[in-house]
C-alpha cells in the first residue's frame, strides 16, 4: 500500500511548481519525475487512462508555455520554480 502522504507533499510542492495547471495535473507531472505510472495510478488512486490525460493535458500547457516538451524540459522547469524560491 503506497503511502498518501507523499501525495500531500507533491501537491503542495506541485501548486508552487506548476501553478498555471490544476492540482491533479500538476501533482502528475512532478511525480511522474519519480515514480512509474504504474505506481503514480496506485499512489494517486487513479485509473491508467485517467493518469495519461493528466500527464497529456498538463504537458501540452507546459508546451504552450515554454515551446519546448519532453522530460527533460518538465525537470528544467521544476528546478527553475523551486531555485526561485530559496
């Protein structure tokens, strides 16, 4: 059984993070830096359809934002937000 309190932590981080997307959106993305969306369906309680919107949608607005996609782009803007914050 995955712990739920992990999932209270990423939304607080994620509502810093990505405050531009809906909470569900944005608490997707930043674990989805850390977990297998295997185990992001069981941590959040979702179905894998369900997750894939989330991640999609979230991306796209992220895109849409930045003009750029990928992984790579979603740690880059993660460590952007949070550096500006210390």
């Amino acid at each position: 059984m995955p712990d739920k309190r992990i999932v209270e932590h990423a939304q607080l981080i994620a509502t810093i993070t990505f405050p531009e997307l809906p909470p569900k959106q944005a608490v997707a993305l930043l674990l989805s830096l850390f977990y297998s969306r295997e185990e992001l369906c069981e941590l959040m309680d979702i179905q894998s359809s369900t997750l894939r919107t989330h991640l999609s949608r979230g991306m796209k607005t992220i895109r849409q934002i930045r003009g750029n996609s990928g992984v790579d782009e979603l740690k880059l803007v993660v460590f952007e937000r949070l550096s500006q914050m210390v």
